[in-house]
C-alpha cells in the first residue's frame, strides 16, 4: 500500500489527536502498510489535518495550534 485511504487516514487522525502516541506505534496496531513518511504527510491534508505541537509532542487539528512569537506553531498551553 502507498497511501491510506480516507477512511484509514481519518481514523489515525482519530487515534492521534489529545495523544501524545508516535505516529509508527498507531500505524502498527492498526495494521495499516504504509511509510511513516506518507502517513506523516496525509495528517496534513484536507480541512481537518492534524499535527503535533514540536514542544509538549501532543497531537492537536492544525487549526488549535498557534504561531508563537518565534515563527513556530505551537499548542496553547506551550505559547
């Protein structure tokens, strides 16, 4: 498999958000074959991606993630 499906991608969105889990652990016990590179790359696609703040390492939707005075997009609580 080269890439997840919509459905496969929205549940490790799923899996991901309000953790602070690696994306290779969720990939694993989903039993999804698929590189840790493209998975990484599909949590930022469409209106409701999702990533993880580079200071605490929980995942929240892009959009909850605020650009501090640094240049760097960060969860509230770490701003």
């Amino acid at each position: 498999m080269e890439r997840l499906s919509e459905e496969q991608r929205e549940e490790l969105k799923h899996e991901l958000l309000g953790t602070c889990e690696s994306v290779d652990a969720v990939l694993e016990r989903l039993g999804y074959d698929v590189s840790l590179e493209t998975a990484e790359d599909q949590l930022l696609d469409g209106a409701n991606s999702v990533e993880m703040c580079p200071c605490c390492g929980w995942w929240f939707n892009s959009c909850d993630l605020e650009e501090g005075d640094d240049g760097i997009f960060k969860c509230e609580q770490c701003e």
